[in-house]
C-alpha cells in the first residue's frame, strides 16, 4: 500500500515517503517549494507536486487535534504575515496591541485596515475538532479513501521520529522525551518503549508551556516567535547567565513538576501572576516588556535561556533516576536548543543522547509514517544505521547543466568533474565565498553540506562579510562548521560524533583562535562530524582543506539568501546567487561566476 505521512499544517507543515524495498526516503516541507519560512500553510504544493494519491493511499495526519477549517485560517494568517513583514521592526517597537495597529495606520492605511479585516475573519472562524470534516476534504480533492486516512497524536509522531531513527543500541533501551511549544493540548511528554512502541508515561498540559514562554521572550526581544528563538539564544551568551538574575529567579519560581514529571504553574505566584502561556500571551508580552526595559537586551535574554537549560537539566537528571535507562532521545522545536542539548551532554546524564535531525514539526510527518510502518510489521531497523538525512529532491548534471544553459548570458561556467572539490577547497582557503548545491536536499533545519554556503574557518574577516553581503544576520549570530570525523577531539574539549549539528560543544582554549569564524562568544560551536560513509564529496572537500588549509574545518551556513529558506532546485540555486556577494556557485561539479 502506498503511504504518505503529513504534517499537514501549523509551522513547518511537511510531508513524508518511505520506499523500504529501495530503503529510500522522500521528506520535504512546504517551505522549500515557497520559500517562506517556516511556511505553515496546507501541504498542498507537496502533494500537488510530489504525491500521487488515490483510494488505496494511507495517508497518516501527525496531530490529532484537526479540521478543515484550519487550512483557511492558515492561509489568512499567511496573507497577514506578509502584510506586516515590511513593517516589523517598526511594529516591534510598539508595546501593546492597540498602539501597534494604531502605528501601523498612520504608516500604512491600506495595510492597517487589511490587517483589521483579516483578524476579525480570523476570529471569527471557530475551530474545533473535527477529523472526519478533514478526511472528506483529502478525499474530495484527492481521491483519497477516508477509511485509510488515519490521525496520530503530535507529540506521539515526535517520538516516534526520534525513537526509530536513533542507533540500534537505543532500541527498547531509551527514555524518549518531546517538548515543543504546544501540540495536541501538550507541550511535554515522556515515552519509554515496550516491545519497541514508544509507551507514553507522563503529559504536560500546554498552559505551563516554557517553550511557548521562550518564544513570547522572542517576541518581546524583537524576533519573530516561532522562528527565531536562535536568536534569542545567541544573545543570551551576551548575558551574565547567572543565578543572581532577578528575572531568572521569578522564572525559577513559578513553574514545578510533581511525581508523575507533570510541569505546572505554580499557584498564586504573585510575582508571575499567570495562568496559562497558550491563553496570556498578550499580558505575558507587556509584563516582560517591563522586564526588559529594566534589564536591557542581553540580561533579559539571558534570564530564559538559563532557566530553561536548568529546569530540564534537572527534569532530564530525574528522569534518569526514575527510569534508569541508559539512552534518551529527544524530539520536538525546543531540542533546537543547543545549548541545553550540551548541557545534557556534558553533564553525562546518559550514556547517549540523541536527537531527531528534523527535530522541529516538519519531522513529525515521518514519526507518523513510520510507526504506522512499525504496526505493519515492516523492518525499519535499516533505518538506524547511521543514516543521513539527504531526503530531498536531486537534479542530475543534464539537468543542471539545462539551466545553467538558460541563464548564460549572465553567468560563465565550466564543468570540472568528480574531483571539483579540490578548486572549492582552494576558493575557500583563497577566502572566497562559495555557494554547494550537490545530491539529494536535506531534511531539517540545518544544512549539512548539500545546500550550503562555505567559508574560511580561519579568518575571522570571512562571518563578517557572509553577514555583509547575503545573510544579513544580527552581530551576535554564530556560523556553525563541518569537521572531519577525525579532528572532533583535537577540537573540542568533549563531544560525540554528532552528524546533525544539533548540539553545541566547547572548543579548546588554544583552537578558538585559529577558527575564530565558527567559535561563538562562550567558545563553543555546533559542528557537524562528517565521515566518508556520510557524503563522498564533502567528505574529500574537507580532507582537501586539511591539506592545505590546517585543518579539516569549513565554515557551513545554509545556502540562502536573508528572508528565504534553502535552496531546493538549479534555479532556485541561481536566483539567490545572483541576489548576493557569493564569489562562485559549485553545483553537480559545475562551477558556476557571475559575467
């Protein structure tokens, strides 16, 4: 029977196809085919583009909680988030609601009053669930049969991800724990397998949501929620982090978890006088604009970020103590964090830690798709095996090479071969900045070398103008590398061959000077530990760079432009290098300037 595992909308709304004969996967999220970030809209461009559906599909929903209606209210408030891009940093200087649509009349009238009327339409589409209004659609626009269309719990979809794709020593041997903003009523949940079913042990309500709470912080910061909270943590690493924070001391005072690792508000906690983050966020925003105000930027942002490294540190620890099993995989947006990832690691709470490469609800389509692959009795354990999350689509050389074609008149171009890695490595050594399009796209937030901007991890100079000419990030942003396997313990202090750059790691002291490019302020880096089994090519471009550069290092951001997401096709490819500074584009052994 074939399969399609959905994320069907909210942020990141993906989808998901597993071939096990081929042992191929297929993953995508609807932001690589709009190029809006985080674009939470139906998946209907994926199915649209990628699926054939009919009545003998299984289509399998990773939430629970769904209607139809959602698909409207979703697009309405895309069509609201594109009216009031142009006037973010305007309307984030506006401490209330009223004072910020008052701001934006006065600036723009037109975009005012559409913002009003699309509101009230927002509001006034009342949402409730309603699986069987949402099955009726996919099989009236799809052809799909209701009765093989089937709806799993979000957090549930999460650990599934998370736990099928860990290595095979964490099967029936992990505690499995997901924490997002909010899915399903839930923002926590804790898992442990029995018979190789994750077995839920413990919920938290959304009300107590500290992911939620991280993301208004975002918010009142002058980020975008949802989207930024990254950000929000690099900046932290400006602050103190220190206990003494006034801010980090109410925020440790007014959330608490019992017996069962239920997290709750505390009651009548007059210092956080709140109920419920889904239902205040509005008068969670004004009581830490005053926070803010009092602490400025870095102190404000450090409060957060402290506590939430310390509260589920010792949430992790107890964990640990309670169930004592050897491994934990984590899953859900909030492992985005790679900070509190490290503070996991590095406090040898477990034996392992792994998290989910597509940590965030894009990856929950493929939790859905492959537990229900799990209850057919289907062998996934291939899965494990040191995969690589290169699930995307891939264009071979005629295919690049017919695009290239039809863009000539503003670019020059030659093909160099299998071996086109060794004029990419002296680019980046000469610290030229080099755009890599090569295989299939990555699944995920991080660019692992297929879609991805390289540069010299060794002059400093190099962030300063990739900020300057294309990403146009804040000061305070880290670029993260790509290290050979081999030079993981002569870089860091301590780590483990983490392929996903999904957790932070301290470098040694007298190593941070020689790649000041991808070492943060705090001296640690997200790298991802790149073996030959992994990806041939990146793999011979940094044994490259050894050679004549020092080290087997290379400065690694996604390839993008400021405002887009990563590249999926040649064009795509094209369009943003000729949007930007990037001195030469490498794609399927093309090399590829501007004229």
């Amino acid at each position: 029977m074939n399969k399609i595992g959905i994320h069907p909308f909210s942020h990141d709304s993906s989808i998901c196809m597993i071939n096990h004969d081929e042992k191929e996967i297929f993953a995508i999220s609807t932001e690589r085919v709009s190029r809006y970030k985080h674009d939470y809209r139906f998946v209907a461009p994926l199915l649209d583009k990628f699926c054939d559906i009919n009545k003998d599909t299984k289509i399998l929903v990773s939430i629970d909680d769904v209607n139809v209606k959602y698909i409207e209210y979703f697009n309405i408030k895309y069509k609201l988030s594109t009216i009031l891009k142009p006037h973010r940093v305007y309307l984030n200087s506006s401490k209330s609601k009223k004072s910020k649509i008052a701001k934006l009349f006065l600036k723009s009238p037109i975009s005012g009053l559409k913002t009003i009327l699309m509101q009230i339409k927002m509001q006034s589409i009342i949402i409730e669930k309603d699986q069987k209004s949402f099955s009726s659609f996919l099989a009236q626009k799809y052809g799909a049969d209701e009765k093989n269309i089937k709806y799993i719990d979000h957090h549930f979809s999460h650990a599934c991800s998370t736990y099928y794709s860990a290595p095979i020593n964490f099967k029936n041997n992990s505690l499995i724990m997901t924490l997002d903003g909010q899915g399903d009523g839930a923002f926590c949940k804790v898992f442990i397998a029995k018979n190789n079913i994750p077995f839920e042990v413990s919920k938290s309500s959304v009300n107590a949501s500290i992911p939620l709470l991280y993301s208004i912080f975002t918010s009142v910061a002058g980020f975008t929620p949802n989207a930024d909270e990254g950000k929000l943590e690099a900046l932290a690493c400006y602050g103190s982090l220190s206990k003494e924070n006034e801010l980090y001391k109410v925020l440790n005072n007014a959330f608490q978890y019992n017996k069962d690792f239920e997290i709750t508000i505390k009651d009548n906690n007059k210092e956080f006088p709140f109920y419920s983050m889904a239902n205040q966020s509005m008068e969670i925003s004004i009581y830490l604009e005053k926070w803010k105000e009092r602490l400025g930027a870095q102190e404000f942002s450090s409060a957060i970020q402290l506590f939430f490294e310390e509260f589920f540190l010792k949430y992790i620890k107890d964990l640990k103590v309670k169930y004592n099993l050897d491994n934990i995989s984590l899953a859900g947006g909030a492992f985005a964090n790679v900070k509190l990832n490290l503070r996991v690691v590095e406090d040898n709470v477990f034996d392992e830690v792994y998290i989910f490469h597509a940590m965030g609800d894009d990856g929950a389509s493929f939790g859905a798709l492959i537990y229900d692959d799990v209850c057919d009795g289907l062998d996934i354990d291939w899965i494990r095996d040191d995969n690589m999350p290169y699930y995307g689509t891939s264009y071979s050389e005629d295919e690049v090479k017919s695009v290239l074609e039809n863009n000539k008149d503003h670019i020059d171009f030659e093909f160099l071969g299998d071996t086109s890695y060794c004029n990419l490595a002296k680019d980046i050594k000469d610290n030229k900045i080099c755009a890599l399009f090569q295989g299939k796209m990555e699944y995920g937030p991080r660019a692992l070398g297929h879609r991805s901007i390289l540069g010299n991890p060794r002059n400093s100079q190099v962030r300063e103008d990739i900020n300057l000419k294309f990403k146009k990030r804040e000061w305070f942003q880290p670029f993260c590398p790509s290290i050979l396997e081999e030079e993981r313990e002569k870089i860091f202090k301590f780590s483990y061959p983490n392929k996903y750059m999904t957790c932070a790691f301290t470098v040694k002291d007298e190593i941070a000077d020689e790649l000041p490019s991808i070492v943060h302020v705090d001296n640690t880096a997200r790298p991802q530990f790149v073996e030959m089994k992994d990806d041939v090519y990146y793999f011979n471009l940094l044994k490259e760079l050894k050679k004549i550069n020092k080290y087997g290092v290379v400065l690694n951001t996604s390839f993008n432009i400021h405002g887009k997401t990563i590249v999926m096709t040649p064009q795509d490819a094209l369009d943003d290098f000729f949007a930007c500074g990037i001195d030469a584009l490498y794609i399927e052994n093309f090399k590829v300037v501007k004229k």
